[in-house]
C-alpha cells in the first residue's frame, strides 16, 4: 500500500482479523485489505478537498502527488486547528463500515 500523507493514523489490524473470520486466501484477504485502504484514502481527500479553500486545492494535489507530507500539513493546519484529529476521525468511520460490512457478511 502507498505511503500518504496520513499514514500512521491508519491501523488495519482489527479489519485484518476480521477477515481472518471469513474462508478466503490470502490473496483475496490481501485484496480486501487494499480496498478498505482506498476508500480510507478517498475519505480523506474528499474531506480535505472540502476543508480547504479552491485556491489552496491544486496546491494541495501537487503537494499530494509529490509526497510532500509536511506541505500537506501546513495547508491543512491553516484551515483547522490538529488536522490529523479531523482525518481520523474520518478514518474510523470509514473503518467502522469496513467491519460492519465484514460482519454482516460474516452473519449470511
């Protein structure tokens, strides 16, 4: 999985073992994995894109597309006070429908 900018406050063990749970290989966990990544990375940056103002947004995306992780930051830090508290909480919710979605599949 690609390195961004908010990284460290993604923790897919918990999704992990819940898959664990399901009769797939490791591949198809693997997969599953991924995908939950990619919707926590298109959560966040629709919820940045929505923080900051339109001038800021193709300085943003060229910071983004650049790993420029500290002039990310910077951006978001002059539009809300502890950015990363907004992305995780963003993150959580977005992990807690992955284990919902997990459950109800596990409970067919």
């Amino acid at each position: 999985m690609k390195k961004h900018f908010y990284s460290h406050l993604v923790d897919l063990n918990e999704i992990s073992n819940h898959l664990s749970q399901l009769h797939i290989n490791i591949e198809e966990k693997n997969e599953l994995l991924h995908l939950v990544y990619e919707n926590i990375h298109h959560a966040v940056i629709e919820l940045v894109l929505d923080i900051i103002d339109d001038k800021d947004k193709d300085i943003f995306l060229f910071h983004l597309e650049n790993k420029n992780h500290n002039e990310v930051f910077l951006i978001l830090s002059k539009k809300r006070d502890n950015p990363e508290n907004v992305i995780l909480d963003v993150i959580q919710k977005t992990q807690k429908e992955a284990i919902e979605d997990i459950t109800e599949v596990l409970e067919l």
